[in-house]
C-alpha cells in the first residue's frame, strides 16, 4: 500500500512538472544565443603593387586594420598596403561606418552571385583580390569580391563591392 502512494504521488510531481512553465526549478530556463548570424572579415588591397616593402604607402581606411603583404603570385616580389576589416549582421556591426549598409551590399551581392550568370574572361589582376571569409548567415563561407567575381552580375553588383571594399582597388 505505502509503495502504491510514493507512486502515487511520484506520478503528481511528475504531472505538475509538465503542465508548469519551464522556469519551475525542475527543468532549467530555456536560452538563446545573441551570437550574429553572419561574422566577416574583409580584406583587400588599397593600393596598387609596389616592388619594395619599404616603398609601399597608403593612407589606412578608417576602422580597418591595415598591414603590408606579399603578393605571392608574381615574380619579381611586389607589395600591397591592405586593408582588414570586421563586418557582422544581424544584429550590424563591425569596422565599417555603415555596417548596416555594408550588410545590405553583402546580402545583395551574395544573393545575385549565386544566380545563374553569364562566364566572363577577366584579365589579369594588378592587385590582390578582395576577399571576404567567415560565416554567412550561420554558413563558413569564402565570398570572392574582386571585380570579376561581379561580371555578368549588373551595375548593383559593382556597387556592393566599392560598399564592402571602400578606397579598394579593382583586382
């Protein structure tokens, strides 16, 4: 008899325990991550190649990191002042002055790069190409900016590129 009441009464709590609100003690309260659904870094050159490190200038992008770097690719070594910047959304922000517009360029030229365009040749780029790579939209992703990666894409492509790569280069 006693064992049918201590299930009896295990039963009830167990009962209560459904039928409460998730924040009754017994189950822990449900949370959510602040974390941004898309978190870039942005980098391309801001000045054309230069064939020594100490000849390289450049005047930096406000808010960007800025650094000299190697272009591989090419012999005789040539140089590039570059820019690094950080570019969240959802919520906006980052390095950029207008994240929120910045958001906008990406979303779109994401968006129109992943319609079905026409193959374009481009010539050779004279700069390290732009690059922007971390995670979109909950995705690791690895988004080409240069100019070419535009061709076929219409004028508002263009127009999201000079936005993601402000005083950049074509490359």
């Amino acid at each position: 008899m006693l064992r049918a009441h201590l299930v009896a009464i295990m039963l009830a709590v167990l009962a209560a325990a459904c039928m409460g609100s998730s924040r009754n003690g017994l189950l822990p309260p449900r949370t959510t991550t602040a974390s941004a659904a898309t978190r870039l870094t942005v980098t391309y050159a801001i000045r054309q190649a230069f064939r020594s490190r100490d000849s390289v200038t450049g005047t930096c992008v406000p808010g960007a990191h800025c650094f000299t770097e190697k272009w591989r690719e090419i012999s005789p070594r040539m140089w590039e002042r570059m820019a690094k910047q950080t570019l969240t959304c959802f919520p906006d922000g980052g390095t950029y002055a207008d994240p929120a517009k910045a958001c906008a360029a990406l979303t779109n030229f994401y968006r129109l790069s992943h319609k079905n365009h026409a193959a374009c040749s481009c010539p050779v780029p004279f700069v390290i190409g732009a690059v922007a790579r971390g995670v979109y939209s909950h995705h690791r992703v690895t988004i080409g900016l240069k100019f070419c990666a535009a061709c076929g894409l219409g004028p508002s492509a263009v127009r999201d590129i000079h936005v993601l790569t402000p005083r950049g280069l074509p490359g």
